[in-house]
C-alpha cells in the first residue's frame, strides 16, 4: 500500500502542471529585463527625465491594483487557465506593437494597455494560486519553483536582451520577445488544469479514497501546527483579521523595493560606474544568484517558520542598500547582490503562509489584494527617479528604502500571529469542484 501510494504520488498530474507553470513562468519573466535594459535608450529617444519615464513604467502598478482582485476573483471562480492564455496573449501581441510605437504616448497606451497588463494577468500572480490550488504539504517548495523561473528566466535573458538591443537596438528586441512569447508559451497552457478535484484527485498526489482534506491540510503544517481544523477563511473574515493586514503591508514594502529594481537595476549599476551592457551582466547575474537561494527558501519554509523567513530577508535586504551606499570598492556590489538575492525573494513563504494562515478557497483574491497595495510602489520608484534627476545620486533614496525594510521586519516579529477561524462561522470544506 505504502508503495502504492508512493507511485500515484510521484505520477501525480500536479507535477505536469507545476513543470508548465514554471516555462510560462520562465518566459514571462522577460518583462523584469526589458523594462530595465529598455529603460537609458528609452530615456534617450523619448528625451524624458528619469523620474518621468518611471512614471510611465510605474502606470502598470495601477493596473495591477485593478486587474490584481479580479484576476484573482476569476482564479478562484474559473480556474487558471483563462486569465493564463489571455495574459500571454496580451503580452505577446502588446511587445510586437511596442515595437512600432513613435510617440512618448503611443509608448504609454500600448505597454500600459497591452504589455504591463498581459504580464501581470498571465504569470507569477496566476501560478501562485496555482501552487496553493495543487499542492498542501509541498505548497512552500511549489510557489518556490514557480519564484525561481522569475529568476531564472532574467538571469538567461538580461544578458541576452542587452546584447540584442546594443546591437539592434530595442525595437528589433521588443518585436522578437513578443513572437517569442507566443509561440513558446502559448502551447503550455493545454497542461494548466483547474484543481486536482476537478480531474479526481486531491492536493499533494493523496488517495483520494483514504485521506479528506481537513487531514491533508492538518498534515502539512510543519513549521505551524494547526490546531484549529480546516482553515478556509471566507474571503471577508481573512481581511478582517490583524494577521492579514500586517501581511499585505510588509509585502508591499519588499514588493515596492522589487518593483524600484525592476526599472532602475540597471541605472543603479551605471551610477556604480558600470557600462550599459556591463550591468546588464550584473543584472543576470543576481537573477542567477537568487534562484537557487529561492528553491533553498521554499524547501526551508516547508520546514522551518516562514515567519522567521520573512523577518531575515527584511533585514537582510535593508543591509543590502546600505552596503550598495556606502561602499564604493567593486566588491561591495557583489556583496550587495548576494544580500539583495535572498532578501528580495522570500515570495514563496511569504504567499505561501497566506495559504498556511487563511487556507485555499479565497487565495487568489487574497493575492490579487496585494497587486492593489502594490500601487504604493508606483510612487516609490517614481520617486526612486526623482531623487536621482535632483540629487544625480540614489544614496538618499537607497537609505529610506533601507529603513522601511528595517520598520517592517519588526512589525513582523512583534505583530503577526496565525488567525483562528471565527467561531461563529463555522468551518467549511472548500470543493474546489470541477
């Protein structure tokens, strides 16, 4: 029987679909380089300050915030797959005709309209779900995989992407990443199923005929026992909770930082006096760094407090901005890439205890909740450019980020606590039925 069970494990159709999510993943994960080897020649040919072309990349947060909850909504009512083939296909189309764009506002509708808005629909947001939908026991390691092909795929193509746009300048680029994003993508999608019940099965590839989910669920509480049965939170108790709030809060500080790096990695590494290409390089390179380090972290916050997690990578990841100010030595960049790899991404636990503490059934709007918060981070790295344009230097901005990184790792040591499930709602077992 052991046996048995092992075998339907190791066939279990989730790790198809996790392997499928992980190349969309891969692929989608184009749009982190493009928005910052794009960013000096777009500066160049547009004649726009720093600050204002933030502007214009930063426009995609407010999508986010909108798109974010009902995305999610979606999810959690149609499955994945929709909001994933409408996402590439958005994507694709909009960074062809990104490419053929004239006008400081053509730029604007379409990568706002169709690039910033396919990508953000299609990719990490929708596989997280994904994770928390398929997987229990192994949630934490499942959002890891999908986290490091975010990684992974910038590691491969910054590089590649600063070479194509110092030879063929960034319009060739933009029009081959869009027909590459089609044609490898798309096809994927056929393997992107709805839920594990929905063909049969249950989460974590267990007999559907001995085991429920309420002691699936209570299983795969390594690092924080549950010991209040099932925790499916209606949508409405979960945001009502402190527990949710100081989550969604110390989230967007690390995902404001990520967003200021996404537009400003490379600026940053030229102000350290390093070439374009040179710190396109660099860039690649601490995506490379972090993708081990972010499987290490999903298999560690499957055993170890994701609380604890999250407290170290804030840290951590305020260290890395005042290294990045204060020493000047080309080691301390390397140094800053280390601490920044980990300490940016820590999102596998830091999803993967919103499934831990609130459970399946209002995941992805939970998740979208964030994209909505991550508005905030459109004024950061506006700001991030302002700063710059007044300054010529980041070391004023660097050292506030460095301080809300500080604030928030403290606010998760003092404040955030599992929630229990109110009681006078009593627990119900999400289906999650085809």
């Amino acid at each position: 029987m052991v046996s048995l069970n092992k075998k339907k494990r190791e066939s279990f159709y989730g790790w198809k679909v996790l392997a499928a999510g992980s190349a969309i993943t891969t692929i989608g994960s184009v749009h982190s380089p493009v928005v910052s080897v794009f960013f000096l020649p777009l500066q160049r040919e547009l004649e726009l300050g720093r600050a204002a072309l933030s502007f214009v990349f930063s426009l995609a947060r407010i999508e986010g915030g909108i798109e974010g909850p009902l995305v999610g909504w979606l999810i959690d009512k149609q499955g994945p797959r929709i909001p994933v083939v409408i996402g590439i296909l958005l994507s694709g189309i909009g960074m062809i005709a990104l490419s053929q764009v004239n006008s400081t506002l053509g730029f604007l509708l379409v990568y706002t309209g169709l690039v910033a808005l396919g990508f953000q629909m299609g990719y990490l947001q929708v596989m997280h779900a994904v994770a928390n939908i398929w997987f229990i026991k192994y949630r934490t390691r499942a959002m890891s995989i999908f986290s490091s092909s975010v990684r992974l795929g910038p590691a491969m193509f910054t590089p590649l992407l600063g070479v194509l746009v110092g030879l063929w300048g960034w319009r060739t680029s933009a029009l081959l990443i869009g027909f590459f994003v089609l044609v490898t993508a798309l096809p994927l999608t056929y393997f992107i199923k709805r839920s594990p019940e929905s063909i049969g099965l249950l989460p974590d590839g267990d007999n559907i005929e001995n085991k429920n989910l309420s002691e699936i669920q209570e299983s795969s509480e390594n690092a924080v026992p549950d010991t209040s049965g099932s925790q499916d939170f209606e949508f409405k108790e979960a945001i009502r909770t402190p527990a949710w709030w100081i989550l969604a809060l110390t989230t967007t500080v690390r995902t404001s930082n990520n967003g200021v790096f996404q537009v400003h990695f490379i600026p940053i590494f030229v102000w350290k006096d390093i070439t374009e290409t040179g710190a396109a390089f660099m860039v690649g390179l601490t995506q490379l760094i972090a993708t081990p380090m972010i499987l290490a972290v999903g298999w560690l916050g499957d055993r170890w407090s994701k609380k604890a997690i999250l407290v170290l990578a804030h840290f951590i990841l305020g260290g890395s901005f005042l290294v990045l100010i204060f020493i000047d030595e080309p080691w301390g960049v390397y140094v800053f890439m280390i601490m920044f790899a980990f300490g940016a991404n820590v999102a596998p636990p830091n999803y993967s205890i919103i499934g831990e503490y609130f459970g399946r059934k209002a995941f992805a709007r939970l998740r979208g909740i964030l994209n909505s918060l991550g508005i905030i981070g459109m004024g950061t790295t506006v700001l991030a450019g302002w700063v710059f344009d007044t300054t010529q230097s980041y070391s004023m901005f660097l050292f506030g980020t460095a301080i809300f990184s500080v604030i928030a790792g403290f606010t998760v040591i003092l404040f955030l606590h599992k929630p229990k499930k109110p009681l006078s709602n009593p627990s119900t077992m999400t289906s999650l039925e085809p």
